[in-house]
C-alpha cells in the first residue's frame, strides 16, 4: 500500500512539472522571435551590439574611383615648339576615361567593444577591366601635324588589395531591428601595375603603335583611411544584413622611371616618355554585407 501512494505521489509531480512548463510556453504565446538561433541567446532587441561579442562579416559591392591632381605625360623632343626639351604631351586621362567602374569584395572580423561601440579589420580585393574604346587625347604644338592625336590604351586591370583596422558608433536599433552607424578606418592600400598601349593617330593615317604593353603605372603600397556611414538590420538574433556607404582617400599609382621609344614610322619625333604620378585618389566603396555574431 505504501508502494502504490508513493508511486501516485510520483506521477501527480511529474504531472504537475510538465503542466507548469506547458503553461509557460502557451503564456509565451508559444513561440519566441529568437526560435530561429536556438544556438544562441541573441535576440533582435533595443541593443545594437552584444558586448564581448565577435562577429564575422562578408561584404560586397562597386567601388567608384576619382584620380585628383594627375600629372602629366612628357616627351624629350628637340623639335619641341616651346618649353625646350621636354614638351608636355597630355594629362593623364581621368579614371573613368579608362576604366569601368570597379567591383569591390571583401570582409572584417568585429568585436564587440560595448553594447554601441565595435572594432574591427577590414580586407578587400578591387578590380576594374579596361574600357573597349581608346582614350583619344589631342596634342597642342608641331610634333604631329594638325589634327593629329595620341591614343592612350589600356591592356590590364586595374587591381586594389586594402587592409584596415577601424571603429564603428552604432545607435539603438529602432523598432529592435534597424540600428544607423558612423566610423572611421585607417590602413593599407596596394596597387597592382598597370600596362599599357600608346599608339600616335597621324591625320590623315591610321593609328600607329608606338608602344604595346609598356608598364606605365608599378605596384605600390600606400596609407589609406576613410569614414563611413550605413545601417544594420536585425533579422535573426545574431545575423544581420548591412548596407554601407564610404568614402577612401589615398595616394594614387606611382609611375615607373622614363623610359625610351623606339624608333617608329609615326612622324612622331619624341625619344623618352615621362609619366606623371597621380597624387591623390579618392575611392567611394558601396556595399551590403550579411554579418554573424557569436
């Protein structure tokens, strides 16, 4: 008998055990926003950030360049009309006159320095293939006959490889799911070189090569830095999709020493070829990017 009030004893516990947790779910409303990530105990919630946190993010996007403060392409003639010896030819033609817009990938690691603040590193690969058409650029003087042009075409990409540390500022996320942010980052940005063909368009002639795959830009690294501002959407505890807007500035490219032309039938009288450096380069990264904490 007293076996048999023990074992009742037992079962109206258990009983009572799985009413109260049955309870709990249904007061719940039976389901949680965070059912998503039972993994962890993130939550879309007023915090934009979990401090102590890591996180890993993969970004993607284009990646418009603006070269300022070009310089020059030179000649040694001695028929130069003016300025002796050295005759400048053309200014550098402008990013976009050679280039199409570049695309940008790339990614950080983030921690959590507080429940706004987050540090990160930062690397990213660019690119930008060569516009089909040549970049026709006018000459002023008497080394070529009137209406003559010299053609500045381009035959690689143009490659960027950048690193950075950098902090970001994110407010409270609005309605628990869209949090706005500013930062700053500094670092190292690396320039592949570039190649490419200089051809002398003699009126009435056709175009005649004077160079073909010259080295006109070498590779080289240079500090780099920038600011930008974008927004975080919450959409599953510890996921979340970002868009960024940023603006980098750098030096550009640095050209190669003057080097010699060889001789050509163009009527073109110049012997050695000076490329300036571009000196400032401005680039505006847009991109969106899923990033995970934990």
């Amino acid at each position: 008998m007293k076996k048999l009030l023990t074992a009742k004893l037992s079962l109206i516990l258990l009983l009572s055990l799985f009413g109260s947790k049955a309870n709990a779910w249904q007061d719940d409303g039976g389901s949680r926003d965070s059912q998503c990530c039972e993994s962890s105990c993130y939550e879309c919630g007023c915090n934009p950030l979990y401090c102590g946190a890591w996180d890993l993010q993969v970004q993607g996007g284009v990646n418009p360049i603006l070269w300022r403060q070009r310089g020059y392409v030179s000649t040694v003639a001695c028929s130069a009309p003016t300025g002796g010896p050295v005759f400048q030819l053309f200014q550098i033609p402008k990013f976009r006159s050679i280039f199409r817009i570049p695309w940008i990938v790339g990614g950080q690691v983030g921690y959590a320095w507080s429940d706004n603040t987050r540090l990160y590193v930062e690397f990213n690969y660019s690119q930008a293939r060569a516009k089909g058409t040549p970049s026709a650029l006018l000459v002023e003087g008497t080394l070529l006959p009137a209406g003559s042009s010299f053609n500045f075409l381009n035959t690689s990409k143009y490659k960027i490889f950048d690193a950075y540390v950098g902090a970001r500022y994110y407010w409270d996320r609005w309605c628990d799911r869209v949090s706005f942010f500013f930062g700053g980052k500094v670092g190292l940005t690396h320039h592949k070189k570039v190649a490419s063909d200089f051809q002398a368009v003699v009126a009435p002639a056709a175009a005649v090569s004077i160079l073909t795959a010259q080295e006109f830009f070498r590779s080289n690294t240079v500090v780099s830095g920038g600011a930008n501002v974008g927004f975080d959407v919450c959409f599953c505890g510890n996921w979340s999709f970002v868009v960024t807007g940023e603006i980098v500035a750098s030096c550009g490219p640095r050209s190669v020493e003057p080097f010699a032309i060889p001789t050509n039938t163009s009527g073109f009288t110049g012997t050695n070829l000076f490329i300036g450096n571009i000196q400032t380069e401005l680039r505006f990264p847009v991109t969106a990017a899923i990033r995970y904490s934990f």
